[in-house]
C-alpha cells in the first residue's frame, strides 16, 4: 500500500523528530542532501548515516556509519537506499532503535514484506513517498505555478 492520509502523514511528521537518514548524501545535488537540509531547517534532528563518509560532519551532526553507531533516540528512519536493500536496514534499524515510531522509504523505494513485519510490531511505515515533499504539502509550503512565483498553497 502506498495510498496514505494527509491525516497519517501528518501524524508521522509531527511526532518523529529524529531522523536517521540511511544514504545521506554530502553530495548538494543529490535528493538526500536537500531532504536532509530541508528536514534539519524545520526544526528535525537529522542523524546521518552513510559507510562511506562515517566521522565527516553533515548539517552540524557527524555521520554515522551504520544505525548500530547511533546512540541516541531515533523516532524515525528514512531510506534512501534500493528497495533491495530495505530488509537489512529494516533489521538493523529493529534491532538498534527500540523506540522507532515510523519507518519511511523515499521516492522508488518500496518492500511489501518488510512493511508487513514493521506494521506488525507497531512501527508507522511509508513507502515511496519524501518527507520533504510532504511536509511542503501537508504544511502549507509547496509552491505552485511554477518557479518564482511567490504562490504558496497547500492544495494540489
């Protein structure tokens, strides 16, 4: 199911606000870099997770190599990772965050199996969908008619 509520969604956002982000990026054009700066400017605790830049700071946090590095409470985890990859992560991230309140596979990102296992243990799960696309939506930030045009509505 990647069919969800405003009233959900919403939920989600204004409950979690730490955020392990698994592949953030230190790259600026990639979609994690902005949805992690984007995140981290509303006011959430974006935690950083990335094998291949751990120790590196990003957005005033250092990034972590894995979930097992985190010490401190996760209320969410984002994947920016291949669908493939989600099983794993969903296991690490039970195993290593114990009050996880949701569980959230960005845009191309889906398993079926792993939401199943999640919703089971009480864990809120998103799939293919961005935090950043929906906070702008949900909360009265998305812009419409184009660039620069200084419309804000909330209204698709």
């Amino acid at each position: 199911m990647t069919d969800y509520s405003d009233t959900y969604l919403k939920s989600i956002l204004q409950r979690c606000k730490t955020v392990a982000i698994v592949g953030a990026s230190t790259n600026p054009i990639r979609p994690s870099y902005f949805v992690a700066r984007y995140l981290s400017l509303k006011g959430f605790k974006v935690i950083p997770v990335n094998p291949g830049a751990a120790g590196q700071m990003f957005f005033g946090q250092k990034i972590r190599a894995s979930l097992q590095d985190i010490d401190e409470r996760v209320d969410m985890v984002d994947v920016f990772r291949r669908s493939e990859a989600v099983p794993d992560i969903m296991a690490e991230a039970l195993d290593t965050c114990p009050d996880m309140k949701a569980f959230w596979m960005q845009i191309g990102v889906e398993c079926h199996q792993s939401a199943e296992t999640l919703a089971q243990k009480g864990v809120d799960v998103v799939m293919n969908r961005c935090p950043k696309i929906e906070y702008q939506r949900l909360f009265g930030e998305l812009r419409m008619g184009g660039f620069n045009t200084g419309i804000i509505s909330s209204k698709l």
